[in-house]
C-alpha cells in the first residue's frame, strides 16, 4: 500500500511539474496508434499511457531518459520505433494527460488531510 502511494506521488509530483510544458506524443504504431504502445515526454521525463479494457486511460512515469525509453521498450519488442505522432491524435493524448494530472491532485490517496475523528474510530471499534 505504502509503494502504491509512492508511486501516486511520483506520478503526480512529475504530473504537475509537466503540466505548462508542451508535451511531445510517441507512439510505437503511428498508422494505428490505438494498437501500439504510446508515451508522453515531459520536462520531467517519459510517462506510458495505459488504457484499460473499460476505456479508462492512466499514465505513469516510466524513465527519465529516451535512451532508458528505447531500453524499456525493446524489452517487450527489440523491433519497436518511437515515432513522434502528431494532429489530432496527439491532442487527444495531450488532453488525457492533462485531465490525469488534475484528477491525481484531487484523489483521496493523494491528500495530506489526516481521516475524520469518526473515520478512524470505525476501524477500532471492537463488539
């Protein structure tokens, strides 16, 4: 749990920190992106956007570097090329990661608030 709120952390701290920085779009599938892989390049570094069987779309901070970038992909596919994508495409991703910054700030695992009174004492109650 304790990682997990890490790694919230880190996303959204590199999240913000790219937030007026014009992104740069990848994709390891530019005549059909929705079927490769795609990243975002920040200030801060690369993000991976993943997209879930429901539609929901999240990024995560993967790598600093684009040569740390190339590494992480051939893993998977030592034939993949990160190609720049660009139009409409590119603004809808840009759109989606904007949204996920502003969405991390307001999640609930993310605030420093301390639990209600009440909150806490539900989860010591003993019967």
């Amino acid at each position: 749990m304790v990682e997990d709120r890490e790694q919230m952390e880190r996303d959204a701290d590199a999240l913000s920190d790219a937030k007026d920085a014009r992104l740069q779009i990848f994709g390891t599938d530019p005549a059909n992106p929705d079927n490769g892989r795609i990243f975002v390049l920040t200030n801060t570094g690369w993000f991976e956007r993943i997209e879930v069987q429901s539609g929901a779309v999240a990024f995560t901070f993967i790598v600093q570097s684009e040569s740390e970038l190339r590494e992480y992909i051939s893993r998977d596919d030592p034939s993949a090329n990160l190609v720049q994508l660009g139009g409409e495409y590119r603004k809808m991703v840009s759109e989606e990661f904007m949204e996920q910054e502003t969405s991390y700030r307001d999640s609930p695992e993310y605030s420093d608030e301390e639990p209600l009174e009440e909150d806490s004492q539900q989860y010591h109650q003993h019967d």
